[in-house]
C-alpha cells in the first residue's frame, strides 16, 4: 500500500466539513477563554477576539496544524480518490486547536 500521509494531509484541507470543525473548535476555544481567562500574549488574544468577531472563518495556519496532527491524518481516508474526515475525533481536533492556539496567534496576529 502506497505511503499516502501527504495526500491525506492536502485533502483534509480541502474538506469543506473538515474545516468547519476546526473553525468550530476555534470558537469553543476562544469561548472558553473568554470565561476562564487564561494569561494570555497580546497575539493569543487577538486571535480570540478575532474568532469571537469572524465565527467559522477558516484561519489556515490551524487548519495545517490539524491536518498534520497524527491522530487526524490516520483517521483520514481516500478511497477512490474520495475523501472522508467522517472517522477524524472532534477531541481531536479540539485538542490540536488548543495546543496549537499560542503558535498561530503568533504567526497570525503578531503587528508586522
């Protein structure tokens, strides 16, 4: 069987559903921030009040990350030339959201 990790992690991206999920963990991220109230950079919080502002657009960087994160790739699958995130665990994507929030926001939300 062919090693298809790379197509699996382009396709994912293309997945309309797969990017809405993780637009949508975004915004029960950015919620739950805005309870608890974390410490947070000046770019962390940025990319909260953006995601509060702009709910379910895609932020690519994140939607790279979780593309990439192991658990989601392997539930992933192609099957002739189709592909479907039905199998990908919203705790996982929600756990990659949240591991990945400090990383984005700084690539993303950091003044030039």
């Amino acid at each position: 069987m062919p090693d298809l990790a790379l197509l699996k992690y382009a396709r994912a991206r293309d997945d309309s559903t797969f990017g809405l999920r993780v637009s949508a963990a975004l915004m029960v991220e950015a919620l739950y921030r805005v309870e608890a109230k974390p410490a947070m950079s000046v770019e962390a919080k940025a990319m909260m009040n953006w995601v509060l502002d702009n709910p379910l657009q895609p932020i690519e960087l994140m939607n790279a990350f979780a593309a990439t994160h192991q658990p989601i790739s392997d539930a992933v699958t192609i099957t002739d030339g189709a592909v479907s995130t039905a199998g990908v665990h919203d705790s996982d994507i929600t756990y990659i959201v949240g591991a990945k929030w400090d990383a984005v926001a700084t690539k993303r939300f950091t003044a030039a």
